[in-house]
C-alpha cells in the first residue's frame, strides 16, 4: 500500500518533468541564435535543446539526484565536443534569470573538470561578435583563464599556441583574439604575437624586446608615482618611433594600440605613419588618434 | 519641559500682553531662557525681536524684553538685542517694534528695525549624486534635525583641480531653497570661501551665483516662486567643514543653516551575480540593503555590480576609489560584498594595496565578505578565502550549505577576521541554521553586524 501510494505521485512527477522537458524542448527551438559576425561563420552559439534542458535541470533541480543526472548527461556530452557544452553554458548563463541559474554554468565548469585551454578554445571564435553582451561575457571568461590578478600582467600563452598553430598552417592569426589582445595589454600581446611567429634571430629579437621593455618601464614609473601620468621619457617614444616602421604588422599594431591607450606618448610623425599604414588592424587601431592629439 | 507648558498658553498671554504689555512681560521675566547664552556681546546677532536666538518671536523674548528696559543697551548682549531702533536706550518705541513682529518674523535686525514682517526660508540639502543624476539610488533628503550636524549632515565631495569625475560631474550637492512670501529677498552667506554655488549640477558657463565678502546678493528666485535649486561645490583641496546660511539680503541674521562636511571616506558595495544595484533595494540583496541604509546615514556610498571590478581589480570601481584618494581628499575605504562581489572586494584591495606607491596615503578601514566567492570570471565558483590585503578590520559572514542546496557554492573561513578568529559560520548559529549561498546575506544579522561594525569604525 505504502509503495503504491508513493508510486502514483512518483509517476505523475515523471510525467509532469517529460511535460516540461517537452515544452523547453520547443521553448529552446524558438529561442534567437545569439548572431555572431567576425572572420569565422562557425563563431555562433545557436542554443542546443538537447543540452539547455540537462543544464537547466542541473540549475533547478528539486532535489541531489536529479543535479547529479543532469550532471551525469552533461558529462557524457562533453565527453564528445567539450568546447560545445563551453559555449552552450555561457548562452545558459547569459540567458539566466536568477543567480542561482547564472552560477550554474561555473558549477558545471568545475565539477566536469573542464580545462582552460578548451574554455579558450571554445570562446576565442567568439570574439569577434557585435552582441555587446556576449563579447563582454566572453572577455570576462577569458580574464579567467589568463590568470590576471592585480599586480600580474595576462598570460596569452594559451593564445600563443592557437595563433602558432594557424601560422604554421599558412592562415591568418582570429581577428578577434589579436584585437582583444592588443587591446587588454598591448605589450604582453606583442610578446605573444612574436614567439608565435617564431622569430628566430636574436637581432629580430632583441629590439622588440627593449622597446617593450622601455615603454612598459614607462608605465611603471606612471603607475607608482616615478612619472606624472601625463609624462614620459624620450627614449621610450624612440623606441616607439622606431616601431611604428617595423615591418611585422604585429609590432606596429602594438605602437598604435600604445598611442590609443596612452595619449602622451603620441607624436605627429608617428600618428602620420599609422594612420596610413597598409595594415587594417593598425589604421582601425590609429584611427582617431589625429582628432585626439594636441 | 518648562518651555513647552509656558508655550501651551501662549495665545492666551498674547491677548494679556495687548492689554498690557509691559506688566505682563515684567511678571515673565523670570523665565528660563533657552538660547540667551548664544547672544554676542558686540552686536546683536538675531533678527528684530528675536532676543533668545531661536528664531521666533514669542512670550519668551518679551520675557527678556521686560529685563533690559531701563537698561543701557550695552549692559548685556539680550539689552543690545533689545534696542531694536538703535536709539540708545531700551524704551516703550522698542517694545511698540517688538509688538509689531511678535509671532512672526523679521528680515531686519538691531538697530535698524522697523517693524516690517519678514520672510521665512528653509534650506534643504541632499545626499551625494552618482555620475548624471542619483542612480542607482534614490534622491534623498537630509533630515531637518541633522543638517547642521557635522558628521552626519551634509556631505561634500572635495571637487578640486584634477578630479577626473569617472561618472561625469557629480561632485555637487543639490540643495533647495523655500521661501515665503514669493518675492522675498534672501541671500546666502559661506563661512569658508571653498563653499559655491551654481544653478546649474554641472556647473555651466555662467550659471554661478557670486559670493561678495561671503554673501551673495537677492537669490534668483522667479517672481512668484517660493523654492529654488542650487548645486553647492566645494572648491579647496583642502577638507574642512563650512556653514551655508540663507538670510535677508538686508541683515546678518540666518534663517536656516546648512553645515557642510568633506568626505574623508568612501564606500564601495558590490553585490553578487546577477545582483542589480537598486535604491530601495531588493530584499533579497542584502549587500545593496546595507549599502542604502549606510547612504541615508550619510556616508558617500556607491553600489555597483560586481562585474565593474575586473580580476585584476582594475575597472571603474577602482578608478572611482583612485580619484577620491588623489584628488578628493580620501583617506579611508570600505569595501563590502556578497559572492563574487567578496572575491571582487579582495581583487580591489589587492590592487589598491599595490598601487599605494602612486595613489598616496589611505587605509582600508573595513571589508566584509558575505559567502565570498573567488571572482577571476563570471564562471569562477572557487572559495575566496583570502584576506583582502592590508585591510585593517575584515567582517566574515560564510555557509557551508551543499551541492544539492547551492550549488556547492561556499564562502569558508578567512584568517585574521571578525568575529574572531576567522569570520561566523551562519549555520552554527540558530537564526542560521538553514542558510544556503542563495540567501546568507538576506539575514537581518548578518546585515546589522555589517552596519553597527562599520559605523564604529568609520568617519563619512
């Protein structure tokens, strides 16, 4: 007796949760395609029934097993595309109501143990969307996995190997990534961007070093007090100067993107130079660096 | 006590004193007399009839009246006040002057009363603004009872040279002047050339209201208005606190005081995820409930979302403590916050205590985390456990709750914290018991140890 009164409600929950699972199945197939425009046409999340539903019934899940099935079908789905269920949960935490569904994705994160590199690889394609919300979310991720910290620069080495890796293959570096690089820290970005070009002559070498190295003394000096924020050394603007000539796209990119960002050490020759640059990274970079400078 | 019995047959006195005056303010002069004790012995500083200073003109002051007649004028400071035609003595043409202004008030004072009635004017000041208006908070008054109060009265943002305004020109307090009869010619005096004014909040070209020896000519009032705005700024570089008074343009005598105080400190409230700053603030914001409350104490609070503090700590929280040290005169910060906001609250203080070197001198007064949660990303569901660098005093409030509850979502203990040693685990206690992440800093307790340990410790 005790067994069937328990069966009867227990059944009728089964069949009220397929109800459910059915109506956020046709819920999810109505739901927009967060739209992605950038160099890549695969960088969209377009929300995947069959994974909202498990992330939703981990997020909101009535009691410890339900969480741990939901839980389980995740894993099993990312035994085969991880960097899919990546995206698929930030679309989940985008889209959430609450903050118990918005830290879900995180929750998911960390008890399947996904790596850095795959949430990297998973989110640099999406840089390049023109959905603010996404790309902030997409940034605020990223910061995660570059170790940032106060008093540490980022760490693009997750980078370096994916933009290596389309160098090797004769491709061009994510338009996205470069741009977020450049712009989140351009020195640690040039650094990057010249060990995944694998630049193998010291006399290569050594000048991009030293001028990142005395623009970034610069810097330091600003920020603790060495230097008024509005002041700078000679020697540095030399050494962007000589820069912003450089052959590499990449190093002139960092020269422009160190003009936007600190405005005392512009000069007109340098603006000049940039601003009709046949790179299109370095003029997008340059542009209104002219209206800016007085 | 005494005052209010003798007031409760005031209207009765005054039928007496028409009948006859004069005996009958004899027979009060022995009275207690609130206030005589302010008059100045060089002048007499109060409007015409007002001998106590409280400024009515009641049966107290004829009280006081009835003591000085026959008096030299210079025998005491109430008698100098009592000669309200300046003729030398205090006679019946004073007392008839006095008549004429007994309950009511007069724009004119000793020695050149003529018995006009006067004006009244009220001030009333504002808490601080947030970027292009009051947002996230709502516009809130000073109370009457604390506006000449020092500390916890108005408050000013130093507005100095190099202030960035991160948000946009906000450093100016909004202040409403009332007056009646529309018309009435008032002015403001400063005690402290830092203090100006303007009619507009963000300071346009010719919108300032000159001060000429401290006191500003008839407020611009529309011919039939009886409130006015102003924005009132505080130049100087340096903190301080200042009156503002609106008086006649004719006389010396304050209608209503205003007593500004410089901030010194600033307070930082971060909530958790998917938490919106909101004034009143959502219940179930407990961060943000605190961070109102502290606001309508008086302190320069601001709420933002976690997110504005980046794993660095860099962001636009931090650009808006950097400027209050290094331009506005701040030597204290407070920082608080709930979930990712405890791990923000960390990140920004770390940041803050490597950058002293450039910012200048300040202290971390207090930080608080509420079920701190480490905030490198949005996906970040680690413990924050460390405590925020160089903070002076850290309030730790934490649940263990379970993975079925909350995620797994957990603060934990923090060494070093209040309540001694590492912060209070919620659940051992009974009010607690039942706590998870998703409503640990919803408790009326973890809320008030927050407040009454933070008004202990910090000056506005």
């Amino acid at each position: 007796m005790m067994n069937a009164m328990k069966s009867k409600p227990l059944a009728a929950l089964r069949i009220r949760r397929h109800t459910a699972a059915s109506i956020l199945l046709v819920l999810l197939s109505t739901l927009p395609v967060v739209a992605v425009a950038g160099d890549d046409p695969s960088a969209t999340i377009a929300p995947r029934p069959d994974v909202q539903a498990p992330i939703t019934q981990f997020a909101d899940a009535h009691n410890e097993a339900e969480r741990g099935a939901a839980l389980d079908q995740l894993a099993g789905l990312a035994d085969t595309d991880h960097e899919m269920l990546v995206r698929q949960l930030v679309f989940f935490s985008k889209s959430a109501s609450n903050e118990k569904e918005t830290m879900a994705s995180g929750a998911v994160i960390a008890r399947l143990g996904i790596s850095d590199l795959t949430i990297a690889r998973a989110l640099v394609p999406l840089l390049d969307t023109t959905d603010e919300s996404l790309a902030k979310s997409v940034r605020n991720i990223l910061g995660g996995v570059e170790g940032r910290a106060a008093g540490r620069r980022p760490d693009f080495s997750i980078y370096r190997e994916m933009i290596a890796d389309k160098l090797r293959a004769h491709g061009e570096p994510p338009a996205g990534l470069v741009r977020y690089m450049y712009e989140s820290d351009p020195g640690e970005a040039l650094l990057a961007m010249m060990r995944a070009n694998q630049l193998r002559k010291p006399e290569e070498i050594r000048p991009i070093l030293w001028a990142e190295h005395v623009v970034s003394d610069v810097l330091w000096k600003q920020r603790f007090g060495f230097l008024a924020p509005d002041a700078v050394e000679p020697a540095a603007i030399d050494e962007l100067s000589r820069l912003s000539d450089h052959q590499a796209w990449w190093v002139r990119l960092y020269v422009a993107e160190i003009l936007r960002q600190h405005p005392a050490f512009r000069t007109p020759q340098m603006i000049a130079r940039l601003s009709g640059d046949p790179d299109p990274f370095v003029r997008e970079a340059s542009a209104g660096l002219n209206d800016q400078h007085e | 006590m005494l005052i209010q019995d003798n007031l409760a047959g005031e209207m009765e006195a005054v039928t007496a004193i028409r009948t006859c005056p004069l005996l009958i303010a004899v027979g009060l002069a022995t009275l207690w007399i609130p206030g005589a004790n302010r008059v100045r012995a060089d002048s007499c500083p109060y409007a015409c009839g007002d001998l106590d200073g409280d400024q009515t003109v009641g049966i107290l002051d004829y009280s006081l009246f009835a003591e000085c007649i026959g008096e030299a004028p210079s025998s005491s400071p109430t008698c100098l006040c009592a000669d309200l035609d300046g003729s030398g003595t205090v006679d019946l043409h004073d007392f008839a002057l006095l008549s004429l202004v007994f309950q009511a008030t007069s724009d004119e004072a000793p020695p050149g009363c003529t018995g006009a009635i006067g004006s009244t004017a009220d001030l009333m000041a504002y808490r601080p603004q947030h970027g292009a208006g009051y947002a996230p908070f709502i516009r809130t008054t000073i109370a009457d009872a604390d506006e000449e109060d020092a500390t916890v009265g108005p408050g000013i943002r130093i507005n100095g040279q190099g202030d960035i305004d991160p948000s946009g020109e906000d450093d100016l307090i909004e202040i409403t002047v009332t007056i009646d009869p529309p018309g009435a010619q008032l002015a403001l005096r400063r005690s402290a050339a830092a203090l100006h004014a303007w009619t507009t909040r963000d300071k346009q070209a010719g919108t300032e209201i000159a001060f000429t020896s401290d006191k500003t000519a008839a407020l611009p009032f529309a011919p039939t208005a009886t409130e006015l705005t102003l924005w009132i700024e505080w130049t100087s570089p340096s903190p301080g606190v200042a009156e503002l008074d609106v008086e006649p343009v004719t006389s010396d005598v304050a209608k209503d005081t205003l007593v500004f105080h410089t901030f010194q400190s600033i307070v930082m409230a971060l909530g958790g995820e998917d938490q919106v700053p909101s004034d009143p603030a959502d219940p179930n914001n407990g961060t943000f409930v605190v961070a109102t409350a502290f606001y309508s104490l008086g302190l320069d609070v601001h709420m933002y979302d976690e997110d504005n503090v980046g794993a660095d700590g860099s962001g636009a929280v931090y650009n808006e403590v950097a400027d209050a040290i290094q331009h506005r005169g701040v030597g204290e910060v407070v920082i608080f916050g709930y979930s990712h906001g405890g791990g923000s609250t960390y990140d920004l203080a770390d940041l803050l205590d490597i950058n002293r070197a450039g910012l200048g001198v300040f202290e971390i007064t207090f930080t608080s985390y509420v079920d701190s949660v480490s905030n490198n990303s949005d996906v970040d569901v680690s413990q924050e456990l460390r405590r925020p660098p160089s903070t002076d005093y850290h309030l730790n409030h934490y649940q263990h709750g379970s993975f079925f509850q909350d995620l797994g979502l957990d603060g934990g203990p923090v060494t070093d914290s209040n309540p001694p040693p590492t912060g209070l685990d919620v659940e051992t206690t009974m009010w607690g018991a039942n706590a998870t992440h998703f409503i640990v800093d919803d408790y009326v307790q973890v809320r008030s140890l927050i407040e009454s340990s933070l008004l202990g410790l910090v000056a506005p």
